[in-house]
C-alpha cells in the first residue's frame, strides 16, 4: 500500500528540480510501459488498478514484470489518478531512474541538437522518431523543455532508453566540435536547398539543428551551420510543424553514407 | 461590448454538435489567425484584448482586419478567457463560417484519407502538412475526431481554408471509387516496401491512407490498398508517430508523376 508521503514523492516527480534531485521519473500508460521493457529500461517499481491488470494487456505485461523481477504493486484508481499527469490515465505508473547516458566527449557521427523547443509534444515526437532513424546522440539547448517531462516521456515512446547521449548543452561546445572535425552542421531554412537534391560527398558525419516552434533557430546556432536545408512547399502558408520536418529531414539525411575514416 | 447570451453562444461552439447548427468554429491565437487571413478566410468578427492590440503584433493585423472590412472590438482578458478553449490564449478569437467545400463527385488526383484519427493534435498537424505539401483534397472516416474542433484547428494553423474537398466519408464509397478508376490506393504498413524505393509508373492519381493512432488501418479499408508502403527504421521500436509518418509519406509521394489522360 502506498503511503501519503509516498505518493507526495512522486508526485513531485513532475517537477524539474525534483527529478534532477532524486534522478527519477515516471512512465505512464500501457504503450509506454510496455516499449520500456522491450527498450531493457531498468524499472524500479509499477503501480496498476485492478481493471488494468485484469484486462489482456495487463495479464500479458505481469508477465514480464515477473520474468524481470520488477517491483508490483495494485493501487486502487483513485490513488493512481493522484500520481497521475493525465487526465486520461489507463491505470499504470512506473518509476524509472534518469538512465546513465555516457559523458560526451567528441562530436558522434549521427545527431541532432534541439535549439530551444518548447512544446513537450513535439520534444517527444522528435525523440520518438530520432529513436526510430537510429539516432543515438541527442543534445538539447538550455532553452529546451525538460525532457524528463512526463509529457514528453509519453509522447516519446520509450525512446529515452534507447540512446546513448542525451545532454543538456551549450550550441558553443558543442557546434565549435563538429566544426572543427569538418563535419556537416545542418540547419532548415525556407531558402536553404531542397533537402532530396542534397548533395554531400566523403561525409564524415553531421548534425542536425532543429529551432524553436515559433522562431526557428537561434543566431549563435545559425552561424555555424553549414548546409543550410529546405522543404519545398506551398510558398505563403506557414512552414511545417518542427516534429513532421525532423522526420523528413532524417528519413533524408539517414540515408547520407558516412566515410569511416 | 459582448452580451452573456454572445458569449453563451460562443462557448457553444466548442461542441461539435452546435459547429454543424450554427455552420461556424472558432480560431484562436496570432499565428493562426495570422495564417488564416494569408489564405483568405472569411471571418465574420474578432476580439481581442487590449494588450494584445498594443503588441507589434496587434498593430499590424489591426491593419488586416481594417483592410479587409473584418468587424473587431476590444474585449476584456476575463471575457476572451472565457470563451477560449486553451489555457494559454493569447489574447484573440476570430470567429469563422465552415468553408463552402466542393461536393466529392470524382476521385482527387492526390487525396489522403484519415481513418479513424483521434488525437486532435495528430490530426491538425495532418492537415497542417497535406496543405503545405498541395494536397487540397481530404476525406474523413465518421470515426475521425471532428476536424473543427478547436485543437484541431489551432494544430492546423489555416489549412481548412486551403482544401477544396473536406468531408466525412466512408471507406466503401470512396475507395471503391479509386479502384474503379485504377489509381493507386497507399496505405503504409511495417511490412511494406519500403517508400523510397516505391516504383510505380503511369499513375492516374493516388490516395493515401492514415490509419487510427492505437490500431492502424481498418480492416475494410486494407482491402482497398494497391501498394503496401513503409518508412524503415529500427525493428523492436514502436512505430513512427502518424502525423510524423504522414510527412514522410507526404514527401515521397507528391513527387511522383501523374499521367494527365
């Protein structure tokens, strides 16, 4: 059973400073949940109602929890709302620690960096998708919403156990690296060159810069760009959501070969 | 100044049985908006609040409103948040007639069906890219969440006023159409080819179809499919976002070449 300060605990894990302190976050729903445990996330307990577990789903992910050896424990609806983030929470809470990613040390040859997105949404969406394009390396501007956010966590899949970096930094460190090993720094513009007429040669690796939601990448990024990449569309209508150009930037530039030495 | 019984009204139209009675909807927010008076929506009047009005912002689509003879007055922040549906209105509402859609006669040369689309925001962002990608024909299954619902248009950003055709369709009636005319019907699938190898010559047109966040593409609609499409990435890894693998699909898609008789 859980205690009041218990569930005080983790409910204050929807706060930044408290998830930085205690280096743990929640997961929540079914989805989720379950692509943690195929992503070999590291849970530290689970929380489930009666109906959940008692529904296909719920007999199926008993399972693993047991096959794993995770903590779990029923908890009446009510007290799982409490914990809860979503209005439309399906009866399942786990805690996860904030996984060990490795220190970086030298530009990775495939990466993006968020400069500054805001929406927990789209921060998700891009991670989720980054995951799916085989990205390992994220980095993510200050400016950047948490993306231990639990709405960012939810619309991201589980992608966060999948990759190897994922660290809040400056573009200052970071870009002056890729700069300096001659590898590719691409940024989106509406003037930049249509991204499928790319053409980069003896590539030894790239990054790429993706803006905020409503005033695109920030001048001290900017400059250290060095292709700069379009979309074509509609010319007057407003540009592409930052989540749906990502996607396609990376269905692209995933594709680029890269020299190994 | 407006009266409780406007406001009443107003507010109804956050139902979507009221938006089909009063053939209206709401817009809210600069962006949007802005968005909408670029594609020439006809919008019947717009409130806004002072401060907003004193913006940079405020001042230049003043100017907007005036040339296009839009009725606007003044409203106090209390009333706007009232009537808005966000938590973080900013200070603008504009209220609009539902567009006059062309009658669907014949199958659209390049046309996406949503079949079954629930999140509001996955759906807005589809509409947001079909527009930006030219695409001016969408059918809806009767399972879709309302297409003018108010997240739905603030995510769309002024797409419904580019599409000639929008309606709620069935399946039957509509693929069976493009079958019958022998043009391609898309839909993606893990196991499909994978798009950007998709070789397809004389193509009359094509649809594509978006299926349900949680379950895909429905049964009845599958059987209409002539090319089965995928965006590889990692296997294990839960599946692209729809909005996300929309804009892919999206991207490859209108390159191809149409056959003009």
């Amino acid at each position: 059973m859980l205690s009041v300060a218990r569930i005080k605990q983790l409910k204050s894990l929807h706060k930044k400073k408290y998830r930085r302190q205690e280096r743990q976050f929640l997961l929540e729903g079914n989805r989720l949940i379950d692509q943690a445990l195929s992503a070999d996330a590291q849970l530290l307990e689970v929380w489930m109602t009666k109906k959940n577990l008692n529904s296909i789903f719920g007999k199926n992910i008993l399972k693993k929890f047991e096959k794993k050896n995770i903590p779990f424990s029923l908890a009446p609806e009510k007290i799982i709302r409490q914990i809860s983030d979503s209005l439309n929470n399906q009866g399942i809470i786990a805690l996860a620690p904030i996984p060990n990613y490795e220190k970086y040390n030298d530009p990775p040859k495939r990466a993006i960096y968020l400069d500054g997105i805001s929406d927990p949404g789209n921060m998700g969406t891009i991670l989720r998708t980054a995951a799916w394009f085989g990205i390992k390396s994220i980095f993510c501007s200050p400016e950047c919403v948490d993306p231990f956010n639990s709405k960012v966590v939810r619309s991201a899949m589980g992608a966060h156990f999948y990759f190897s970096h994922f660290d809040a930094i400056s573009e200052e460190k970071l870009l002056v690296d890729y700069s300096e090993a001659r590898m590719e720094i691409f940024g989106s513009d509406m003037k930049g060159n249509p991204v499928q007429t790319l053409n980069v040669e003896a590539i030894k690796g790239w990054i790429l810069i993706l803006g905020n939601e409503a005033h695109g990448i920030g001048e001290p990024s900017k400059s250290f760009i060095t292709s700069t990449i379009s979309i074509p569309g509609i010319e007057g209508l407003e540009s592409l959501n930052v989540s749906v150009a990502g996607g396609i930037l990376l269905h692209e530039l995933t594709s680029l070969k890269i020299v190994t030495n």
